[in-house]
C-alpha cells in the first residue's frame, strides 16, 4: 500500500519531481564529499541541461538514486499535508499560510530545472531610496518576460501548483515583481 502511494505521487508530481531529484542526485555524485554543494554552474558542461544527454542517460542509470530523492520529498509532502489537516481540525479555517518568492537562486535547483525561463547575467534586487542609497542586490535570478510567455508560463504554474499543494493561502512575496522588476 505504502508504495503504491509512492508511485501516485511520483506520477502525479510528474517531470517537475523526477528533475529535482535527478538535481539532487547530480548535486551528490558532483560534490566531493565534505565540500559544499557547488553551482550547477560550475559542473561539468554535460550535466549543465536537464535535457542534455549526459543527464537523460545518468536518468536511466541511476534510478535507485534518483528515487531516495523523490522518497524524500514524498516524505516531507506527507508531513505538510498531516500539518494542514491538523491546523484545520483545530479550527484555523485557512491552515497553512505559505510564500511564493518571485525570483529563485541562480544556482539552485528551480534555476538548473528551467533555466531557459531565466535572464542570464542579471539579478534582481532594488533601486536606491532613503533605506538604501546604492540600492540593493538580492542575487536572485529574474524571469526573462518574453521566455516565460513563451513556454506557457510554466515557472509560474509549477510553482504555484507546488506551493499551494498543503495550504489554504499563499502571498506573493514582491507581487509588483509580475509587473515590474529592478534588474
């Protein structure tokens, strides 16, 4: 039975799922041990693409791997749902309140995953004001307009989907950001 409901969640999670996992998995195998984890960025240029080669084949030869990593997020899916469910049975009508950041780590998973939705060689962060005269950089990856449009707004979609999966409201963190964004 358990596993069964571990392979409904794989398939209804889908290839957004598989990918963080095959990330993950990357991560390790290219991180040697005791280091921190290195950028995406800075790994061999074969693994750089999810839709590379090297990538779709270490996807088919390390499936073992690739499924401690989607182990892993079924576990902490199942605890958020049980958490949800609980706020709810205490009388909290909403449950969980979560946050959707508009931009993401350039050099993290979300960026490896869909990258061609990204601007390259820019980062979002602030103008100067009074609480910041030289303004601000917040290192974060901003969504490239044109590309977004053209991939269906599938960044968005995914993340939405994702972050309301176990909560009853989620805020958008820098809204003006889906209209405007300082580069």
């Amino acid at each position: 039975r358990r596993d069964r409901a571990f392979q409904r969640f794989k398939t209804q999670q889908g290839q957004p799922l598989q990918r963080f996992a095959l990330f993950q998995a990357l991560q390790e195998h290219l991180t040697p041990r005791g280091a921190p984890p290195r950028s995406w960025r800075e790994w061999p240029t074969e693994f750089q693409h999810p839709d590379s080669p090297a990538v779709q084949r270490r996807l088919r030869r390390h499936t073992e791997r690739i499924d401690f990593y989607c182990y892993l997020e079924w576990q902490c899916d199942e605890q958020l749902k049980r958490v949800q469910s609980a706020a709810r049975r205490v009388g909290m009508p909403i449950g969980l309140y979560t946050d959707f950041a508009i931009g993401i780590d350039p050099h993290g998973a979300d960026a490896w995953m869909f990258q061609d939705d990204f601007a390259q060689g820019a980062s979002v962060g602030a103008p100067p004001d009074l609480f910041s005269p030289k303004g601000q950089n917040w290192g974060l990856a901003p969504p490239h307009p044109k590309r977004i449009v053209e991939n269906g707004y599938r960044l968005f979609v995914e993340g939405f989907r994702r972050n309301m999966r176990h909560s009853g409201l989620f805020r958008l963190d820098h809204a003006m950001g889906l209209f405007r964004l300082f580069w």
